[in-house]
C-alpha cells in the first residue's frame, strides 16, 4: 500500500479546532487506548486557515500536528477545501452552485462550491499549496486528502462557459456534436456554440422527473461526464499543488455513497488517486451482498489495488429517518468485511463526538461521556488491539478472483436516462442482483471496468450492457474466442457511445458474439411476469423460472435454445441463448430471472469453469479470501444473530485473532469473525 505503514492504519476523523486544547491532550490518551495510529485533520478549516483573501493562520494546526507526531499518531492532512468561507461567498459570488432549477444557492452547509468557478479553483489550489510548503517536512504527515466527498451539479453560467469548451474539445466541429446529439429530431440543431445551454429542468430535463428524464439523453450523458470532468480538475489541480512541492507525497480523496456515487465515475477518477478511499455508511436495512459488492468495487477501481476504509461510524448515524445503534460485535464485523475484501486502513468519522451542530448525533469513538468507560470505545479499543496483533501480516494480499462483473458510470447515466422502455429499469440493481448470485455460491468477484483486461478471467458478466463504448465488442469477442465464458442481458448493445441506436437489429455489436438479434422489447408491469421454461440444453436441469421485468422477442442466429417464454403471445420463443464462439460461449439472458435461475446458471457455469467457492458455509456467513507469500488467508464472517457451524476441512487452521487451531466443524458466534491461516494451499478458492 504504498509503504504507508508496517500494519493496517486505524483511526478517523479528528477534528480539535472544535475543541479548547486541553481537550486535545486528552484526547491523546484516549487514541493510545484505542490503538488509533491515524487521524484526519484539517478537513473543514478553510475559514480558520485563512479568515481573508490574503492571511493564512496555520499556527493551530502547527500545534496538532506536533501532538500527533509526539503521542505516535500519523496525519492524514486534508486540504481544508470542502467548504469555502463566508467571505468568499460574500466577495466572490461565483463560488456558489446554481441548482437545476436555476436558483443560485447562498452560503451554507457544505459541497457549495461551483467546480468551474475561477474563485475556488485559485483558492483552493493556492491553499493546497501553501499547506504542502509548511508540511512538507513534518514528521507526523503520512498522505495527503484533497477535499471531502466531492461531487455535485451545478448549472451556473461558469459551468456552461466550460461546458461549452469541454464539448468543442470532445467533438471539433458542430457538425459532429449535431450528429453525436441527433439533434435533428425536434428542429434542435446548432449554428453556434454559444447556443448551447446545459441540460436542466429549464432546458431539456423533464421537471417531473428531477435530473433523469431528459429530451436529449446524449447531452444528458455528455453534461453527466463534463460534470465528474470538473470535479476531477478540480481534485488534479490540488494534487499538483502539493506534488509540486512533495514529487512522492501520496494524495487521495474519500468517495461517498458507499462506493456507488452516481455522479462521479469513479473508474476514471482512480486513474489519478495514488490510493482509493471510500466512505461506507450502509442503509439501516441494506443486505451485507450490497456492502461486499461495495468494497470490491473499490478494490477492482485500481486493478485490485488495496484501498483505505476512510470513513464509517463505530455505531450510529444522525441523517436517516431513525438511526439505530450498531450492535454490539457489528462494527468490528463490518471492519473486517472491508479488510477482507482488500482494505488496509479502518477508519471511522469521527473520533470524538461533536458538542454541536448537525453532526452531534453522529456516532464516534469518544462519546460525548467524553472517556473510556464507555461500550463503543470499548469496542473500537479491541479492534484497535486486535489490528495491532495482525500486524502486517495482510498488507500487500491480493484477491484471486475467476469471475468479473462489468460496472460502467457511462452506461448507468444511459440506461437511466433514457426514456423508455421502463423506468422500473434501475442499472445498480440489476449489478446488484448478479453480484448476489455469486456472493451466495462465495464464489469471490471483481468489479471491473470497460478499460480493464478481461485475459485472465473465466467468467466475465455484463448485466444490461446498453451502451457499447468503442472497442468494447472486439475486446469481448477476442476474450470469448480465446475460451472465455461471457454473459449479457435483456437491453444490451443496444446503443453507441453518444446513445445512438445501433441499427440492423439488437443487440447492435454484439449480435455476432451473441448469435441472435432482438426483435422486440416488452416491459412489463410491476405486477406481470412470465416464465422461463428450461428444456435441459446447456448443462442446465429443465424446469420453469418466473421472470420479469422486461421480455424479448428474439431470433436465432446461430446460437442455441436453453429456455423459451411459457406465456404470451411470445410463449414458446428463445428466452435463454448460448452461442458457441471459437473456444468460448456467449449467453444471453432476455429477461429478469428470478434469483433461483440465476443460481443455478451461475452454479452451472462456475462448475464447468473449474471455479469453485471460497468455502461451504451456512446462510448468512461470507467467506472470502486474500493471498499473500504462499499463505492463504480464509475469512469467515456470521452476520447471524445467531452462532453457525462451519466446516473448515480436516487439517487444523490457525485463527488469527484468536491464537486458536480450528478444524472440521466448528462453531461461529453470532457477529464472529475467524481469519484462518492456511499453510497449505496458496490458491484455495477460485
């Protein structure tokens, strides 16, 4: 990771400037306690740093920097920048967002910032600057953290200016932007770039349906990509900052929305982190599948790289409707999850409660009972002991996986905004619900993007696939040729990178990988569904499965039956197609199977692909693991309310947190987690 520690970093957000300084030197204790290694400082200090346009007051955080350093706490050191000051706004109005309604916002709250405004871009490069000039040479500073969760919309004049240069840039000339828009349809074609104004709901999004529904969905998707565009300038110019002045300092920013930020492509974006960090702060009721899948697509962000676990809470939130109290054990179960799946840094917000405001309510480490008596930090305290323990034993361990799933921002703002044929179609759904397969089967996936190498994997899914980039069908046809396994689905190839129609029939590029072509697509309501009749083709048992959703009428070109629709006028056409393609196979699913289909096609699958589970567990205990050094590392995680028996084989593991050998069945306690060492067998899994 890096070399940014001899052991996974553990800690959080700290912010002392909301405390007097005795509070500090407390505060200190309390870290040594708990085993806190790390804290992220300076991340909202913009008004303290600099109360006007031209002093800069740093000598506060002088004085936390020193104390970190003296009590062996290491400074992740934000750059200050997610929320300007007041008098910024009051100066320099073109700071502020302009909401898609075409209000201007007044100070305030916090991401109120415009991505494009030429007064944030000089203040905050300059502050990123300054601060990187001060502490360069400070023995506490381990990485850097530009901003806080950035990311937003903004439709103010600034942003259209540069919207305008980022669309001459991407297309040259009008023509090419008329015909990548269709602008022809509704007599929308352009003469002169200063006609073109940003898509909102005063221009071309529908006010009924928010940012989604849209008249022009490519100058939606084009607005979407120059929106993340602007945000990363945005984070690129305060890492140059700082590079210009430490070349090897390590530089990052925290991702929000559990990993699945929607206006952000996150792929894109790691492209220019020297590590990925995300935020993980679950719905109450959200399932542990979804999380996983979260932590795996931050690690498949950089080709598998490890990530920081940059924020979550050690027990309850303050900004849902009810926000309950983690239970006890779940916080360090949860920690582990992260790690498991390739996180090397647990990290909470916050470490000491605040006394006021909008966050007072947020869990932390130090509660407001302000010391260790309590069960949170009793808690954190264990964790923190037990990573300590580890050492770095996991630091570097890779995760061997067979099978990738496809995420693409490009075709998640596609899918969505597209008006038809349903808006039941929801993209992070449909991932979600193939992630699930094989988090059930604890067969381990990779979360990948267009760009990465497939080569190596056995199995490659690409759930409603409606956008085909440049390249991306040749790249799947060469895999399959070469012996791969490649699954798509209903409303796939359907479109081309500026949400152009591939005519000559569904699924546009991939019709020869497939060996079909659609015909028709029909959504049907929440309450219809179908069936999908299995006639024992293809490795499959017969059997009928009810589907939804949407269903296709497709035709053969080449490619083999598996199941037919069992009703409507289609009932009896090809439901469920394999192609035989060189030395792989291409399946295609045309409809929303229920999850008993996918199970078993993916059981199917992994079988005849030799790729077999992490582990046989129980219900509700995840099994993953991560390899390092010949060693494999087996994790084994109960998010039962209940302890479950597990078999772990005949030959005795050692279990890491515990010290103890464990062998054949044994017994997992409720929220428990074991970290098997295997001595023998380096690959395991997949």
């Amino acid at each position: 990771m890096n070399g940014l520690s001899n052991k996974i970093l553990y800690g959080g957000d700290y912010n002392p400037e909301q405390w007097p300084r005795d509070v500090w030197e407390e505060d200190m204790r309390l870290f040594k306690l708990a085993g806190i290694d790390i804290a992220t400082v300076n991340v909202f200090s913009w008004a303290r740093n600099q109360p006007d346009e031209k002093t800069y007051r740093f000598e506060w955080l002088d004085d936390v920097m020193d104390l970190l350093h003296a009590n062996g706490v290491r400074a992740c050191l934000g750059t200050g920048t997610a929320a300007h000051p007041a008098w910024m706004a009051r100066h320099h109005p073109d700071v502020l967002t302009v909401d898609s309604q075409g209000r201007k916002k007044k100070y305030g709250r916090r991401h109120n910032s415009c991505p494009n405004s030429p007064t944030f871009r000089l203040y905050s490069e300059r502050m990123a600057e300054r601060l990187a000039e001060r502490y360069k040479d400070h023995p506490a500073l381990l990485l850097w953290h530009v901003n806080n969760e950035m990311g937003w919309r903004c439709y103010c004049d600034n942003c259209e200016r540069a919207f305008r240069a980022w669309l001459q840039e991407r297309y040259g000339t009008l023509e090419a932007l008329n015909s990548a828009w269709y602008t022809s349809f509704w007599g929308h074609t352009f003469y002169d770039w200063e006609e073109i104004v940003l898509p909102s709901q005063q221009s071309e999004h529908f006010n009924v349906s928010g940012h989604e529904s849209t008249a022009f969905p490519a100058m939606s998707i084009d607005y979407d990509r120059f929106n993340s565009d602007s945000f990363l300038a945005c984070y690129k110019l305060e890492r140059d900052a700082i590079k210009s002045v430490i070349p090897d300092a390590i530089v990052t920013t925290n991702f929000q929305s559990n990993g699945t930020y929607k206006p952000l492509d996150y792929f894109k974006w790691a492209k220019e982190l020297d590590i990925v960090a995300l935020d993980s702060y679950p719905d109450n009721d959200m399932p542990m599948s979804q999380i996983a899948m979260r932590h795996d697509l931050m690690r498949g962000l950089k080709n598998g790289e490890p990530f920081l676990l940059m924020e979550q809470s050690p027990s309850q939130l303050n900004w849902k409707d009810v926000n309950p109290l983690k239970r006890p054990g779940v916080m360090r179960l949860w920690s582990y999850q992260a790690v498991a799946r390739g996180a090397e840094a647990v990290m909470f917000f916050q470490l000491r409660r605040s006394a006021g405001a909008f966050e007072k309510f947020h869990g932390a480490v130090i509660d407001h009972a302000g010391h260790e008596h309590t069960r949170v930090f009793s808690e954190c305290a264990e964790l923190g002991r037990e990573l300590q323990q580890l050492g770095d034993k996991l630091l570097g361990a890779t995760t061997k996986s067979k099978v990738a799933i496809v995420f693409d921002w490009d075709n998640w703002w596609a899918i969505e905004h597209s008006s038809g044929p349903t808006k039941q179609l929801k993209y992070l759904r449909q991932i979600q619900r193939y992630y699930d397969a094989f988090y059930a089967l604890n067969v381990q996936v990779d979360m990948i993007g267009t760009d990465t190498e497939v080569g190596d994997y056995a199995l490659v899914i690409a759930p409603v696939l409606y956008m085909i980039k440049p390249g991306f069908a040749e790249k799947l046809e060469t895999y399959t040729a070469s012996g791969g396994t490649f699954v798509t689905t209903f409303f796939s190839g359907i479109v081309q990178e500026n949400d152009l129609v591939s005519l000559g029939g569904y699924p546009g590029e991939l019709r020869r990988l497939l060996g079909i072509w659609v015909e028709e697509i029909d959504p049907l309501f929440p309450d219809q569904t179908n069936s999908l009749v299995m006639n024992g083709n293809a490795g499959l048992a017969k059997g009928t499965y009810t589907c939804g959703l949407m269903c296709e009428r497709l035709h053969m070109e080449g490619a083999e039956t598996v199941a037919v629709y069992g009703s409507d006028f289609y009932a009896g056409m090809p439901a469920v197609t394999r192609n035989r393609f060189g030395k792989g196979e291409a399946w295609y699913i045309s409809s929303d199977p229920e999850e008993r289909f996918l199970s078993a096609l993916f059981s199917e699958l992994t079988a005849s692909n030799m790729i077999v589970p992490v582990a046989q567990t129980p219900p509700g205990v995840e099994a993953c693991a991560r390899v390092k050094d010949g060693k494999r590392y087996l994790f084994l995680l109960n998010h039962n309310d209940r302890p479950s028996n597990v078999y772990v084989g005949p030959e005795p593991l050692r279990e890491l947190l515990g010290g103890s050998e464990i062998s054949g069945e044994a017994s997992l306690p409720a929220h428990g987690i074991w970290i098997l060492e295997d001595r023998n067998d380096a690959q395991g899994g997949d």
